[in-house]
C-alpha cells in the first residue's frame, strides 16, 4: 500500500507541470488577441473620418480605374508558376530525406519511397511537355 501512495504522490507533480505549461501558452495566446483587439479599437476610436468621392474610389498605382475590373492574362504565365511550385515542393522533400537517407535501417526504404516521388514527378514533366507547355511562344 504504501508503494502505491507513493507513486501517486509524484505522478501529480507532474500532470501539473505538463498542464502548466500548457496554461502559459494559453495565457499567452489570450494576451495576444486582447492585444490585437485593443488596436484596432483604439484605431477605430482614434483616426478621422472624413468620407469623400476620391477616397471611395478604387486606387491602383497611382492611375485612376478605366473601364471593367476584369483583365485577360495569359495562361502561360499560371503554368510556369505552377510548375515552380512543383519543383520547390520537389525541393523542400528532398532536403528531408537526404538527412534521413543517413540513419542506419532507413536507407532502401527511404530510397524507394524517393524514387516513386521522383517517379510521380516526372510523369508530371512528361505530361506537361508532351504539352508543349515548356515552350516559349
């Protein structure tokens, strides 16, 4: 009996370390949003308002608004990036696994695991340059 006593009385410290740190990060939190809150307030409370036309009006670069909101761009430029986009996720996985490659028992998994990435990928490339989307035209 008095073992069990004994482990209960320091299993207790410790949930209430683990739950303390837990109430740091939440107070902390709750501060940081009372924050935010009091600024926008005081700069809702603060700042003039004085609504004119030229204040109302849509300002992009210093030019004034002519005709529709709506402009045509070309696709090519959504299909470059995209394609960047791939590549720097290709990028960011490849940083990681180099490290766990590495570790002793992970190298033929991860191995593997990289080539069907890297397989997945490059049918990607193929299908967009079946395409002929890396092209410049």
């Amino acid at each position: 009996m008095p073992e069990a006593t004994t482990v209960h009385t320091t299993a207790v410290p410790l949930a209430a370390d683990y739950f303390q740190g837990y109430s740091v990060v939440g107070l902390l939190a709750v501060v940081g949003v009372l924050f935010v809150a009091v600024a926008f307030g005081a700069g809702r409370l603060l700042r003039p308002v004085v609504p004119t036309p030229e204040k109302l009006l849509t300002y992009e670069c210093g030019v004034d608004p002519v005709g529709e909101g709506w402009a045509h761009t070309q696709v090519r430029y959504y299909v470059y990036a995209f394609l960047y986009v791939i590549f720097a996720v290709d990028s960011i996985f490849l940083f990681p696994w180099a490290t766990v490659f590495a570790a002793p028992g992970y190298g033929g998994t991860t191995l593997v695991e990289m080539f069907i990435f890297l397989g997945f990928l490059a049918v990607g490339l193929l299908y967009a340059w079946k395409k002929g989307v890396l092209e410049w035209t």
